[in-house]
C-alpha cells in the first residue's frame, strides 16, 4: 500500500508569488516525487538511508529565499512508491533516478547536498553525469553500514515482508529509533511513519549496494578529483560520521570541515540555522559554483 499524502497541503507560494506544486515523474523504475521551489543558483538535496525528503524541509525554508532548491523521495520511499516490480535498488539505479530529475526540471551544475548514503548517490551521479553537478556538500558521510546493522537486515527476506512489518521487528525498529532521536517533532515521527510506509526491498537492497567497496571508491575518487572545494558537515556527537568525514576531507584536494557542536547525525534537522548559513556561506565564496568543476576521467 502506498502512503496516503495529500498534494494540495503541500503547495506553498514563494516570495515572488509563484505556486510551487510538487511532481511525481514516471519513470521505469515507478514513480518519483520530487518539489522544485526557490529561485537562484540550484541546490538539490538527496536523503539518506530509508529518509523521506521531509529532513530537508526547514533548511530550503530558509534556502529558498536566495537559491532554488529541489528535494525528492528516492524509490521506495514514501511518496516514490509504488517501485515496479523490476526495479533496482543499488547506488547506481538511485544516481539515475537522481538525473531523470534534473533533467526533467531543467537543471544542471548544482550544488548537490547528500545525507549519509545520499552523499554515494550524489558521487555516483557526477560521476556518470558531470553536466549535473558544479560542486558537492557531504553530510553526515558514512564508510556504509555497519556489519551489524547490515547483518540484522539481512536475516529477513525483503520480497515476504508486508510494508508496515519491516519497522515491527524490535532490531530493525532500534536501527531507526538511533537514527531519528535527535531529529525534533513533528519531523521525527515524520520520518519513523515514512520508514514505516516504505518498500522493504529498496531499504534492503540500497543498503547492500551502499556497503559495496565498489560505491566507496567511487566517493573517494569524485572528491579527489573534482577541482571545486567540497564541504564536510557533520555532527560532533556523530561519531561515525565525523571519522568519515575527515578522511574524505584529507583526499580533497580543496574544501572546508564544518563539525557542529552538540549535533548528531542529522545538523539539517537539528541545527536548520546553521546548516543553512554553512551552505549558503560555501556557495557565496566559492567562484567555481555553477561553473563545471566535476571533471571527466
């Protein structure tokens, strides 16, 4: 079953008067919901594991002011849903799926802001589709799910699991309940409802392709090669994603580490402010944003 979300409560109007009505684009792989708002150089956000865009709605808020900003569920997730019953879930089939977005809004060298498995997906995309991409933000980086956490998921049979029975089981639902408990209401239970709602095999399937050596390298090599400063954000209560990030910000060969005090995994959802300022600051002082920095091999 598909979640239940009502289009016309998430209309909105932007300063110029201008109805921002979100999309849902057809694609082989099923449907994906994305929302273009804002106006000025283009920002695109991409969640993490099993995350609806709803962790990015307070930053393009505030974003959306100077930037135009696009957020999106991924397949499988929340509003991207039903998947067909072909698809795919692995790093690569995400990074299309980013693409078919860009290219169906019209845009291209954005700033590409990616969240925990998100930052693989954005890396995975300038890879294949450079024109896309101008510069990179990585939140909250991660060398891919732990062996524990990828264990746990793996005991279950994905294809067998009914949508709500996946958050049911108490490893699955500990796994999540870390993940979302620094995020502050409504967008936590938010976030755990979407988990809740989503196709059991894209979770499972997009994990096992972010834990690939394979979807590592392809990270490592995107932020040492491309010739634009790439920002590091993370959380110093994150201990994971701090370490992570600083070895990828050690292979850079410009950038900027930004770690936030007393912030978790989540600094968009706990810090909007802030995160917000980072961004916006990163863009403003870098020439090369919006000029083609992502470089072929």
């Amino acid at each position: 079953m598909t979640p239940d979300y009502c289009f016309d409560e998430l209309r909105e109007t932007d300063p110029q008067g201008r109805i921002n009505q979100p999309m849902l684009l057809d694609t082989k792989g099923g449907p994906l919901y994305y929302e273009d708002t804002g106006d000025g150089p283009p920002i695109v956000f991409v969640s993490g594991w099993a995350m609806s865009c709803e962790c990015w709605r307070p930053v393009v808020a505030l974003l959306k002011q100077t930037n135009r900003c696009l957020i999106y569920d991924s397949r499988g997730v929340a509003r991207s849903q039903p998947a067909s019953s072909s698809a795919n879930f692995t790093i690569e089939d995400h990074a299309e799926d980013l693409h078919e977005i860009l290219d169906a809004a019209g845009t291209f060298d954005a700033t590409i802001v990616g969240h925990e498995i998100g930052s693989r997906v954005a890396a995975a995309n300038a890879d294949r589709h450079p024109q896309d991409v101008s510069s990179l933000i990585v939140v909250s980086p991660r060398a891919g799910m732990s062996q524990d956490d990828v264990k746990n998921l793996a005991v279950f049979t994905p294809a067998s699991l009914a949508l709500r029975e996946l958050a049911a089981y108490p490893l699955i639902r500990n796994l999540v309940a870390r993940r979302f408990r620094r995020a502050p209401q409504p967008y936590r239970d938010r976030l755990f409802a979407d988990f809740a709602e989503l196709s059991p095999r894209a979770a499972y399937e997009t994990a096992m392709s972010a834990s690939t050596g394979e979807a590592a390298a392809v990270v490592d090599e995107i932020i040492s090669r491309t010739l634009s400063p790439v920002l590091f954000v993370c959380g110093a209560r994150d201990k994971k994603g701090a370490a992570e990030a600083r070895r990828l910000f050690a292979l850079a060969r410009a950038g900027k580490l930004a770690t936030m005090q007393d912030c978790g995994f989540m600094p968009m959802l706990e810090y909007p402010r802030q995160f917000a300022k980072l961004v916006r600051d990163f863009i403003a002082v870098d020439p090369r944003v919006n000029s083609r920095a992502i470089q072929k091999r």
